[in-house]
C-alpha cells in the first residue's frame, strides 16, 4: 500500500507542475523568447530546475554540425540558383524576342514564305488525282496533277503524274499524246535511269503515232 500510495502522489505532483507550465492568459503576439520560456520552467519546478551544460567537446560537435549543415544549405542554393537563372534569363529572351516596342510588325521574307508555303495543298491535289486516276476519270486527274506542278514545277513526283495522266488519256482517249510524249522526254533527260519514266515513254511511243 505504500509503494501505490507513493506512485499516485508522485503522479499529482507531476500533473501539478505540467500545469504550472501553461502559459497565463495573454496576448498572442507577446514575444516569448528563450529567457521568458526559461523563468517560467524555473518558477514552476522551483529548486528542481537543473540544465545541464555542455563540454567543449560537445560544443565542438554542434557547432561543426551548424557548419555543415549551412554549407549543405548553400551548395542547394547555389545549385538551384545555376538552374534557375538561365530558365529565367531564357524566359525573358523569348519573351522580349519579338516584342517590338510600339512599332508596327516587318514580317521577314522567311516570314512570308513559310505563310505561303502550299505543300498541304500540293498533297492534296496527288492524292486526288490518284483517286480519279483510278476511277478512270484521266481528265480530273490531269486536271489535278497540273495543280500540283504550277505550285512545285521542278518536283519530280508531279511531273511524272501528270505524264501518266497523259500516257492513260493517250491509250484511251487518244488525247495529249504530245504534250505526254514532250513532258516524258524532258524527265528521262532528268533521270537517265529511272525504269518508270522508260515504261510511260513506250506507251507514248507506241500511242502516238
């Protein structure tokens, strides 16, 4: 009984002084600084108040830790600081790129050729013109190859087309045997040894006479 008589007293005086710890009422923008904090523990626990002081050797080894922990703290902010700025520097050069301070917008001559570039529409008209090629409408395919060589004149792919077109309307329609025979004869100048370009010449050959 009396050792649980002890162990509950010792528990009341705890709970006793944990209480005098708690602040009074006060404002909450009272500064509490590390002295204020200390009075307070002391007047709550009286005589028992006890902090212990460091040796040398642990004041050595908190202030090394100090040290390095602000140098790791500096290398992070170096190292942010080193991928930071150029995105910032960047950020601003592209912004300011094409700012032009008030004054009216000069396009470039690059400017105005990429506005006017009509590969889109180049693509368009092969593609359609393979589709009425094989519907054996020749007319609309030559129709659309010829297209497609005003916007790219010196491509190859169009040329001979258009050449193919003629070669079907020459066999079939008996149409544009000369116009064939002349655009095919300028290719195989261009391109000795291309075997398609041998292939539509024959049908010319055979055809136009």
């Amino acid at each position: 009984m009396l050792g649980g008589f002890g162990s509950i007293n010792h528990m009341i005086v705890t709970l006793r002084n944990n209480k005098n710890l708690l602040p009074a009422k006060r404002s909450f923008f009272k500064n509490r600084d590390y002295g204020a904090i200390k009075n307070e523990y002391y007047n709550a626990v009286g005589d028992a108040f006890n902090i212990k002081k460091a040796n040398p050797e642990q004041l050595l080894a908190i202030r090394k830790e100090i040290i390095k922990k602000h140098k790791k703290e500096a290398r992070r902010f170096l190292l942010l600081l080193g991928i930071g700025l150029p995105l910032i520097v960047l950020g601003i050069y592209f912004t300011f790129q094409n700012f032009r301070f008030g004054f009216p917008n000069v396009k470039t001559t690059q400017e105005r050729s990429l506005e006017n570039n009509d590969e889109e529409k180049y693509y368009f008209y092969l593609e359609d013109g393979d589709k009425w090629l094989k519907k054996r409408n020749y007319y609309n395919a030559v129709f659309q190859y010829k297209k497609a060589v005003a916007l790219y004149p010196s491509d190859f792919e169009a040329n001979y087309r258009l050449a193919l077109g003629y070669s079907y309307q020459c066999q079939y329609d008996f149409e544009n045997c000369a116009k064939g025979m002349q655009l095919i004869t300028k290719l195989e100048k261009e391109f000795p040894d291309n075997k398609d370009i041998q292939s539509v010449k024959t049908i010319f050959v055979h055809w136009g006479e």
